[in-house]
C-alpha cells in the first residue's frame, strides 16, 4: 500500500512538473499583444474632458447643422465599430466618444462607473455640442440600451432615437436574454481551455501601457474566441463571429464589469430602469434596426421593445447579425437617413 501511495505521488509530482514547464514554455513561446494607449498615455489621441474624466472623443461634419452622437455597446467598448455611419457627416455634425472607463477614453474608479454616470455624461456631451437643440441619437447595443435610458431621464433633450438591437430594456426581456446566452456562460470544452490558456499566457505578458492593459486584452480575446457554446453565438449569421465583422481599439474590461455588477442584484433582477412613462409618453416616431440572423436579441426581442414606446418602427437587414453597422452599412444608412430627415415640430432652437 505505501509503494503505491508513493508511487501515485511521484506521478502526480511528474505530471506538475510537465505542467510547469509546459507552462513555462507557452509562456516563453507566446508574444505580448499590442494594447493601444488612452488618451491618458496619448496626447495625439482626439479628446475632450467631460464632468472630470478625459473622453477619447472625434467629431465630423458642420457644427452648426444638428447633432447626432452615436453610442457604442458594450459596456466597455469602443466607438470604432460606428464609424462606418461616418457619411452620414454630409448632413449633420457627429460626435463619437468612447465611454468612460472604455475604449481608448480614460480609466476611472469602479464607483464613477454605473447607469446613472453614464447618463449624466451623455447629457453634459451633448449639451457641451448642442447646448440649445435637441439631439438625434443613435445606439448600438448596450448603447442602444444607454440612450433610451438617456430618452427616459432627458425625454426633452431627444428628438431623434435610433436603437440597433438594444438587448434589453426590462426584466422580462433580460431573463429572455439571460436563457438565450445560458446566462453569458460558454460551455465547457477543450477549446475554451485551450483558449483560456493560451490568451491568459499572452496577456502576462503584456507590459503596460497601463495596469489595465492586460485584463482589458485578455477580456476582449475570450469575448471573441470561436468556441463551442459562446453564448454569443446567437447573434451572427451561421452561429459564429465573421471575419472583420468587429472593428475595436481596446476593450474597457473593469468598466464591463462595475456597470454589469452593478445593474444586476445576486437574484438576477435589474436594480434600475431602463425605459419607464417618460419613453412611453415620448411623442415622436423611434426606430429600431435588428440583424435578420440575429436569433438571440434579434427582430423578435425588439418586436418587444417595441411596446416601450409610443410610435416606433423596426427595420430588419437581411443576412446581417448583430454588428449590421459594420456588416451592411449601406443597408442601414438607408434605413436611417430618412429616419434623421423626419421634422419634429418642437425641434427647434430652445
């Protein structure tokens, strides 16, 4: 009995040891991702300090025409993947920002990062460019979800809102969500492992440029692994991310995390509202824009979105996911412009 103790011992000394050097050999063998700078790091960066915290910020198109900002998901990342609307500067002044925390903006305190910080610096960037008229809104995703909350809390500071599969905006459609993605949890396999592995090795090595730098990196790579089960699957045309479907600078990983904790109690119920009367009561048309492959929070969730507001409308692109500003561009820029072109008759100077 003692001999084979020792010798269950001795295997499992030699199997830690292989593991060991296994590990050390992947992690001579792996190489640092490049992880860009903020706006901290990089004075080049365009930029605008907004309620304390410095915004990776970029404007196109006449300032004196009406603004729209356009609001990227996440939470956490980054406006890069909006700026195929970038046409749309022919008739009217954009503002793109990385949020707070996100991108390539600056890096702040888990406490300055929730719904309410979020909205409220929504409010001072549009004030800071259209201090007087309203503003023409458009958001994908979790911005999708931050400007309608942004419409419930300013109702009179929107006349325009364009929401782009918001994946939810109440607790029922946030449980439906939550089955569709089996709660944001990939199954269990050997590619996740493997995965887990290699990009975990990649981002120890990451030297800078700041401390967040390699949760950041190391976050973004697992959101877009192509393993079994993503629990994102759902939303891209034939069950998994396309090739160039994604365009990103930098995800803001610690800012995901605070505004995602902090939204959601340990029973899974939202602690906040996202749309409530003054959404319902919101006199003008809102359009919403789904992704026909999108079978998580594709038509069918916005089709209940839809019950939130008083006269909205719903255009579906064809063979598109959930990244349809980037997958057909040309299809959503015809859906949206004569959507931005409809007059409101209290949008005027105020």
């Amino acid at each position: 009995m003692l001999r084979w103790v020792k010798g269950l011992a001795l295997t499992i000394l030699v199997l830690v040891v292989l593991l060991l050097t296994a590990a050390g050999v992947s992690y001579v063998a792996a190489e640092a991702p490049l992880v860009l700078p903020t706006v901290s790091n990089d004075k080049s960066l365009p930029s605008l300090e907004i309620r304390g915290v410095k915004l990776h910020l970029q404007t196109e198109g006449d300032p004196k025409n009406d603004t729209i900002i356009l609001l990227h998901g996440g939470p956490g990342n980054d406006y890069r993947h909006l700026l195929s609307l970038l046409p749309l500067g022919d008739e009217y002044h954009l503002v793109f920002y990385d949020q707070r925390g996100a991108g390539l903006s600056e890096r702040v305190a888990d406490e300055k990062l929730d719904l309410h910080q979020l909205t409220e610096e929504l409010d001072a960037v549009g004030r800071h460019f259209s201090p007087e008229k309203r503003l023409r809104l458009i958001g994908h995703s979790w911005g999708a979800m931050l400007a309608a909350a942004y419409l419930e809390r300013h109702p009179d500071r929107v006349s325009h809102l364009v929401l782009v599969e918001p994946g939810f905006l109440s607790q029922e459609t946030f449980d439906r969500f939550l089955a569709g993605s089996n709660g944001g949890v990939p199954g269990f396999s050997m590619a996740l492992l493997g995965r887990l592995w290699t990009s975990g090795l990649r981002s120890l090595k990451i030297d800078g440029p700041d401390e967040d730098a390699a949760l950041d990196n190391f976050v973004l790579e697992l959101a877009m692994s192509d393993v079994p089960e993503h629990p994102m699957a759902g939303y891209f045309c034939g069950g998994k991310p396309q090739p160039g479907s994604f365009d990103s600078w930098r995800m803001g990983a610690r800012s995901s995390i605070a505004i995602q904790t902090k939204g959601i109690d340990k029973d899974l119920q939202l602690k906040g509202t996202f749309v409530d009367k003054n959404a319902l009561s919101f006199p003008h048309r809102v359009l919403f824009l789904a992704g026909s492959c999108n079978t998580l929070i594709g038509a069918e969730q916005q089709r209940r979105h839809m019950s939130f507001f008083s006269d909205p409308d719903l255009v579906v692109i064809q063979n598109a996911g959930h990244m349809l500003l980037q997958e057909k561009p040309a299809e959503a820029l015809r859906a949206i412009r004569p959507y931005l072109a409809r007059p409101h008759d209290d949008d005027q100077d105020r």
